[in-house]
C-alpha cells in the first residue's frame, strides 16, 4: 500500500494535489500536515477529511517528533513538500516565519524522511530561488547559479541548498526537486495577485496594480503542476545524483515546471477584466511598487517533457476565465475568508520596513 504525505496540504497547491490524487489515484492512502497559517483555512481541506479520504494532522514541520510518530503510524512511503510560507509581500515585513519553514523546515522534514527511511521525497520549489532576469535573457536551467534577491526567495534558496546537499551527501535516499512558475487556479488564497483582482471586482473595489505593472511572470495551472508532480512522485524510475553532480548541478534530480505563459501582471489584469465583463480604465488603479520587486523570471521544462513526457494541458487565456469563472461560483468558499482576513493588500507607500 502507498501512503503519502502531503505537508503543506491546506495550503493553495498542496489542497489541489490531495484533490487530484484522490481523483485520479483513488488506491492512495493520503495523509496531511500543516500548521494552518493565516495563509490557510482548513475549510479547503474539510470535505476531503470528512469523506476518509485524506488523514489530517495539524502540526509544523519542524515538530520532528510529531512528524516522526505520523510517518511511523501512517506507514508512509512518500513525501511531498509543500509548507512554506509563501507571500512574498508578508516576507518584507516579516522574515523569520519564512526562513522557519522554508529554510529550516524543508531540512527537518528531509530529516525525517532520511531517519524514518521513505521510498521518495519530492521538495516543491520556485522558480524565484534564480533571481531576477535580464529582458530578453534565455530561460533559467538547473545549472543556472541561485541568485534569489527576496527574503521569500532567498529562504526557499536556502531550503533548495539544503535538499542538494541531501541529494548528494545521502546517495541511498531518492529525493527530487522541482521549480515551478506561477501558479493559477481554484482554492487560492484572496491574498495572492489572481484572486486578489478576482475578489476585489466582485467586490466593488479597484485592482491594485503595483507600479508599471510590467513585471513578467510564468503561468502554470496548477492542475499542470499536480498532474507534473504525480510523475514525479509516482514514478517507478528512481531518482539520482549523476557521478559529476559535484561540479555540474544539471545532473542532479531537479525539474523545472513551466507552461511557457510568459505574461506581464498588466496583461493579467486585463484577461481577468475581460472575463468579468468591466472595462479596464475603470477597474484599475496604479499604487506604489512593492520594494524589491522582481521584474521578470523564467524557466524551461525541456528536461520533465523529455524525461516524463510531461506536457502543460492548460490554454492561460481559456483556463484563467475557468479560473474566475470559479471564483464567481465559490463566494461561499472565499468570502469567509476576506471577511476574517486582517490585511489582503499592501500600501507601500504608507508602509515603513
Ligand atoms: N503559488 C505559486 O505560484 C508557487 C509557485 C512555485 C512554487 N511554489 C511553492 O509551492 C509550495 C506551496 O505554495 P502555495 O502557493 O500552495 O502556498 P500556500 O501559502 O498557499 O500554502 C503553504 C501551506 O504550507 C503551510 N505551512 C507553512 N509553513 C509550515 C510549517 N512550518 N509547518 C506546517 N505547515 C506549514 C501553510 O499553513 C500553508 O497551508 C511552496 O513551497 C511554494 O514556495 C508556489
């Protein structure tokens, strides 16, 4: 029997991989963790655990003793790694909780997984541990050196520093690493910029764009990244460290997860406008930049086509109308949420850091 663990599972990607599996690979045992942040709510998860799909264990990954006893009461065999603190907005005026979870959390949890003893662990990462890239510059690639500039993005560096040198130092354990683009889709929290625009319109409030606007980003449904993952985590192939992986980072078992939807957030903005019938001057207002904001980043999935025969099902125009579409239909899901919420948007221009 496989069971898997998800950490991270009330969390945007985490909820909609336990949903996918449930869907797609009913045979799975599932088990959760998370420690329910105020990025979170358990009502994303509830109907799963109420059907005895999914076990749920609220705890934080750096709790090596209840994560221990999980895996040992579960039998678990697999682990993917979602928890993170994820808001790049909350990482400037709050480091710490980041560099908890996602520097030293990914470690404990790699710990666990390396003393408990698993037959895989999968540890999900972005694609903003590169850095900034120049306009025009090729894709990033698993040889391209980590230049995260963010305190999000440096301490998901950390953590990707830390799952190397596992990869490397324990050869016995399979781990794999993966980096994804942007995210989109359904259950995301009305703080990140999709929902955030979605949820304002309907509303009745303006859509903040910060500065310009012209920040590209990579668009990956997040039904492309779970059905990605599931290969991954799934896979009958072990993964590996290559014999040059010392000195040639390409050959250790990293994968970069993109469906090529390179698009600025202004572009964003107008798909979501359009889709919710408004006109764009009237729905847009321009406020100050978050300070240190990336301008553009972008990476290639040719290794996980290749390899996995992976490809992004997705069309972003065609699913990001799907995705608003159900944001129109799921008031009851995230209206709670703005409700209860005591800050979805930043004003830089009044925020001291
Ligand atoms: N959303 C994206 O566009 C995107 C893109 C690429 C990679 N990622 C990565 O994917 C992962 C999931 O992202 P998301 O968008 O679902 O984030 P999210 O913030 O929606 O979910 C993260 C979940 O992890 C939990 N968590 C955080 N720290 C924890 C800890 N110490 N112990 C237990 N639980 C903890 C939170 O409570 C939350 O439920 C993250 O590692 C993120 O860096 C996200």
């Amino acid at each position: 029997m496989t069971t898997i663990l998800i950490a991270g599972v009330a969390g945007f990607i985490g909820s909609n991989f336990a949903r996918y599996l449930h869907r797609h690979r009913p045979s799975l045992r599932l088990v959760g963790i998370d420690y329910l942040s105020s990025a979170s709510v358990y009502s994303t998860i509830a109907p799963l655990v109420e059907a005895g799909a999914l076990h749920f264990v609220k705890a934080d990954i750096n709790d090596t003793e209840t994560v221990t006893r999980t895996y040992r009461e579960h039998s678990v065999t697999r682990v993917v790694n979602f928890a993170a603190e994820s808001h790049n907005d909350r990482a400037i005026l709050d480091p710490t909780p980041f560099m908890l979870s996602n520097a030293l959390g990914a470690q404990q949890l790699l710990e666990v997984s390396r003393k408990v003893g698993v037959e895989r662990h999968v540890h999900i990462s972005t694609i903003e541990v590169y850095g900034e890239q120049a306009p025009g510059a090729p894709p990033f690639s698993a040889a391209s050196p980590l230049a995260a500039k963010t305190p999000y993005a440096a301490a998901k560096a950390a953590g990707d520093l830390i799952v190397r040198a596992y990869m490397q130092t324990y050869p016995d354990m399979d781990i794999v690493l993966t980096h994804a683009g942007n995210n989109y889709g359904p259950w995301q929290f009305p703080e990140k910029l999709i929902p955030l625009c979605i949820t304002n319109v309907l509303r009745g409030r303006k859509i903040p764009v910060y500065g310009d606007g012209l920040q590209e980003r990579d668009w990956l449904h997040v039904e492309d990244h779970c059905r990605a993952l599931e290969r991954l985590l799934l896979s009958s192939r072990s993964f590996k460290a290559g014999p040059g992986a010392a000195i040639d980072p390409a050959q250790l078992p990293i994968y970069d997860i993109s469906a090529r939807s390179v698009v600025s957030n202004l572009q964003i903005v107008r798909l979501i406008l359009s889709a919710l019938n408004r006109p764009f001057n009237d729905w847009v207002e321009h406020v100050t930049d978050r300070p240190n904001h990336d301008r553009r980043y972008v990476i290639d999935p040719v290794r996980i086509e290749s390899e996995l025969g992976w490809q992004p099902e997705a069309v972003l125009e065609a699913d990001l109308e799907q995705t608003v579409r159900w944001y129109v239909d799921n008031e009851a899901w995230w209206q709670p949420i703005v409700a209860s919420s005591r800050r979805l948007q930043f004003d830089w221009a009044a925020l001291k850091i």
